[in-house]
C-alpha cells in the first residue's frame, strides 16, 4: 500500500494498522458475527460518527439479515481525551425491545461512552446485548466493559483515520495512524 498518495498522511507520525489489515480482520469479524447471530432478529447499531466507515465494511461480511440504526453520543468534542461526561445527541429510530443489538464502535477507550450506551439501551428491554468494537485501548480503561467482537488491540496513542478524528479530521484517511505530536499539542 502507498500511503503517501494522501497529503493527510503527512501528518501521520506512524502507520499503526494498514488497509489491507483492517479489511482481512472485518471480515474475520463478520464471518464470526454471523455464525454467532444467526436465526435472531439482529440491530447493527452504529455509533456516530467514528464507525461511519467500519459499520458498513463490517455488515458487508455479515451474512444473516439484520437492521442498521444509528446513535451519537458524545464525550470527546475536540479534545483527544474523554470529558467524562456522556450525552446522546441523535437517538435510534428503531425500537430494540426483545431484539438482538449488537453495538459497533471505533475504539474503546476508558469505557466510560460504552458503559453509558449498553446501560441506557438496557432499559430498552433488548433481548440481548453485545460489543464490537475496532480499536480496544484497554490501557487507558477507566471502566471495564464487555467487548465481545474486537478488531485490533493498541496501546496508549491518539490514533485518527478510517473514521477515527481529531478536532474532525482524518476521518477519510483509508489507514490507521498516530497523529504527530505537535498536531495535537497546537490544538
């Protein structure tokens, strides 16, 4: 892969997770997904805005049928830590009670945004409950929560693309990297 084709990648200190890496391990995921969801009525709840790219490489390769719905919570805004304080800014469309959801984000990081999800979904009544997640940063984890279907592990770095942002950039770069040091400390 050349990933110098994207003047974006200039502000990339390392390369963590190439294309090709992230697109053999979804599909590793979805295979495993479907196996594990098949003959349920599934809800691929995709949280905004950072798996906006994953959700849909991931249901690609999950082969049962299922219903896509979408939530936003926030608890960044721009910095490159959790405020600690979680809202939900878009609600699901779909209703979930006695439904299987299946909750697929960017990265977990101290826990707390998916900790706050899966306790206010429960009070949804959902037949059941589960974690995907691309990116788990379990050194940083302030609460333990369940992640059943886990992409890459990484250690403590700010990582931007393939939907991951910072400040609301680098979304659209196809790799995974390590932002340079003086991008973030400038913010």
């Amino acid at each position: 892969m050349n990933t110098q084709i994207s003047p974006l990648f200039n502000d990339i200190k390392q390369v963590l997770i190439d294309e090709e890496a992230i697109a053999l391990r979804i599909r590793e995921m979805g295979e495993k997904i479907t196996q594990d969801y098949r003959g349920k009525d599934l809800i691929l709840l995709c949280v905004l805005k950072g798996s906006l790219l994953f959700a849909p490489d991931l249901m690609r390769h999950i082969q049962v049928p299922l219903v896509l719905d979408f939530i936003a919570i926030s608890s960044y805004g721009d910095a490159t830590s959790t405020s600690g304080v979680v809202r939900i800014v878009k609600d699901l469309e779909e209703s979930i009670e006695n439904r299987h959801v299946l909750i697929v984000e960017d990265i977990v990081d101290t826990g707390l945004t998916l900790g706050y999800l899966i306790k206010a979904l429960k009070l949804r009544k959902p037949a059941s409950i589960r974690t995907c997640t691309l990116l788990d940063k379990p050194v940083r984890r302030i609460l333990e929560v369940p992640i059943d279907y886990k992409g890459f592990e990484i250690g403590d770095h700010f990582v931007v693309g393939y939907g991951l942002d910072f400040a609301g950039r680098y979304r659209n770069l196809p790799a995974i990297g390590i932002l340079k040091d003086e991008l973030i400390n400038r913010a």
